[in-house]
C-alpha cells in the first residue's frame, strides 16, 4: 500500500521536512508530517465513538484530503469533494454504509472518464482554516465542531471550479442508491 510520501514522488512533489505544511500553511514545525499526525490525533475534545460525532469525522477526512491532494491519489478528490457535495448541498447525511457505496459507483463513473483530473486550487489556496487553527481556537466540543463544519466548507467551495462534477457525480449517486438514501434526507 502506498503511503503520502509515495503519492508526492508520483505527483513530483518534494516534501519539506521542516517549517509549515507546504500545502495548507498550517503553523507547524515539522511540514506536512506534523499536518498530518494532528490530522490524525489531534481533536481530542470530540467523542467520535458516538455516531451523532461521525459526521465531523468525515468533514476532517474530506477537508484535510481536499487541502492535500499531492499525497492522495487522484481519484481521492472525486471521492472526498463528491461526499461533500452530498453532504452540504443535498443534506446527506452521511454514515459509514455510504462511503463503500460511492466509492462503487466512483469505480463505474471512472471507467468511463479515464481521463478526468479535478484541478486542486492553487498550492496554499485551499482554505484559511486549518489542523493547527482548530487545535489551538477550539476550547471545547462545541467549538471544535464548528470549527471543523467551517472547514470544510470553506475547502469544499474552493474547489469550486469543480462543482459542475462533483454534482454530476452525486445526483447520479443519488439516482442509483434512491432507496438506500431515503431516510437519510
């Protein structure tokens, strides 16, 4: 399996070991690594064993994904930009039975558009909020919360110029799983 530091080879980025992450600026010391081990551990003052939580798990996976595309592989932004298109323009909501089910429907959608590439915003470009600014301006569970839903949104709405397919990709989503989705509206 290949780890972010594969992705960046194959994507030609050369990570910086040191200073602030080189693609989100978040204030750390240690570059990207940092990003990501907050990325990973940090939000302690969240409960995500309670499924009311899970849904601030997905907004810190596709936030966090969506700011760092040159450790992910290509596909990994119609997956994570689609979910939350889904999310915060169809009031999905999103459990852990629906990730398997769009990334099928993401396998047949690629078959068909090999060729695509969803162009990330600009190094840097991605969205003022990040790990740090909700590590270090979260005092409580729901601070952190709110933190983590602005995030998010503000990553999803800068990938803008991809909408038209992240929307193309969720109705189609939501006509082939209609029956599985109805109580989720």
């Amino acid at each position: 399996m290949q780890d972010y530091t594969d992705f960046a080879e194959k994507n030609g980025v050369k990570l910086l070991k040191d200073g602030k992450c080189q693609f989100c600026g978040a204030n750390t010391k240690n570059g990207v690594r940092e990003c990501l081990e907050i990325f990973n551990l940090g939000f302690q003052e969240i409960d995500f064993s309670d499924t009311k939580n899970y849904i601030y798990r997905f907004l810190i996976v596709d936030a966090h994904t969506l700011q760092h595309p040159e450790i992910h592989g290509r596909w990994n932004n119609h997956f994570h930009l689609s979910r939350l298109h889904l999310i915060f323009k169809y009031n999905i909501k999103w459990t852990y039975k629906l990730s398997p089910q769009l990334s099928d429907y993401l396998n047949k959608y690629k078959l068909h558009n090999q060729g695509e590439y969803l162009n990330p915003p600009k190094i840097l470009e991605r969205g003022n909020i990040r790990t740090t600014d909700i590590i270090e301006k979260s005092t409580n569970e729901t601070s952190c919360k709110d933190l983590i839903k602005k995030w998010a949104l503000e990553v999803y709405n800068k990938w803008n110029n991809s909408h038209e397919v992240a929307d193309y990709i969720a109705k189609e989503f939501l006509i082939e799983n209609k029956n599985a989705l109805q109580h989720l509206v």
